[in-house]
C-alpha cells in the first residue's frame, strides 16, 4: 500500500534551497549518519507502534480477523504518515506546502481507500480476512501512527536548532580571529 506514495515523492517540487549549500564532496557517501539515524528512527517508531497493536489485540492468545485488520491498518497508517514526513528532510510539512504535490495526495488518498475497501466491503474482507473497524478505532490507530509524523517534525526541528548553534559558534570564532 505504500508503493504509490513512495513513487510519488519523486515528482516532489524542486528544493531551491539545495543550492544554497555547499556541494557534497565526491568521496563522501549520499547516505551519511544523519539519514541512518532518520530511518532507525521511523522504522524503530512503526515497529514498536505496529508490535504494541498486535499485542494489545491479541489479550486471547488466538489471531483472529480482528487482530490481522488492526495491525495491517496500524502498518498502512504509519507507512502514510511516514511518507508524509519524508517529502522533505529538513523542512516542515507546513513549510513545503501540504498540498504542493498533488501526485502524492492522490497516491496517499488512493492507499487509504484502498485499506478501507479491504476493511468494510465484503467480497474484500472475505479474500484479506479482515473485519470492519469502529470509528473509535480508525481514530485510535491515526492518532498512534501519526506519532512517526511527529517524531520526524521534531528531529527536524532539533536539527535545525543543532545547525543554528554550530553555525552562530562558527561566526564566533572567525569574528574572534579577525578581531
């Protein structure tokens, strides 16, 4: 369910701020420690969240159609919010424009209904083994999944303020050396 979403983060508007910094060095590798520490990060986030679903809807030992929808709603949700924080690695959702890339509205729209195809209509539950949610649920499942969201605004917003500091000690030291 997330393939369409991932795809279309490749028709993502263009960053013009990646210009205003400097190139990356040929020897370095385009996947450094900030980017292992993001994906640790989210994966650790969706595991943790989809595993505590699983085992809080399995209290009678047996897998029931219950269950298998909760947790596969609980992945599909996360895998959604977490295409959403991906847009952009260092700016806000709301800074990139939650609708500037329509194609990935409509991949995530299309994935959702999707899920709730396989969760309410019949012939669907029947092939999937799946069962219809409450709202109260549907509820519950977005509010924990948007936590992957939310954990990557943060680091964002923690980064930012890391780069802030590392750039004002910088200016310091070069305005202490020509003074």
């Amino acid at each position: 369910m997330d393939g369409p979403p991932a795809q279309s983060l490749g028709v993502e508007p263009v960053d013009h701020d990646v210009l205003k910094k400097p190139p990356r060095k040929v020897a370095d590798s385009m996947i450094d420690k900030q980017l292992i520490a993001h994906i640790v990060t989210s994966a650790t986030v969706i595991v943790v969240g989809t595993l505590c679903v699983f085992y809080a809807e399995m209290r009678d030992g047996k897998v029931t159609p219950r269950d298998t929808t909760m947790t596969f709603t609980c992945f599909v949700f996360f895998e959604m919010f977490n295409a959403l924080s991906c847009r952009s690695q260092t700016k806000f959702i709301f800074e990139i424009g939650l609708f500037s890339n329509r194609f990935f509205l409509v991949a995530v729209l299309l994935s959702i209904i999707g899920q709730l195809a396989v969760i309410y209509l019949p012939p669907l539950q029947y092939v999937f083994q799946t069962e219809a949610l409450s709202a109260s649920d549907l509820f519950y499942l977005t509010c924990l999944t948007s936590s992957v969201f939310l954990v990557n605004e943060f680091r964002k917003l923690i980064s930012r303020i890391i780069l802030k500091r590392h750039i004002n000690r910088k200016n310091m030291m070069i305005n202490q050396w020509m003074v």
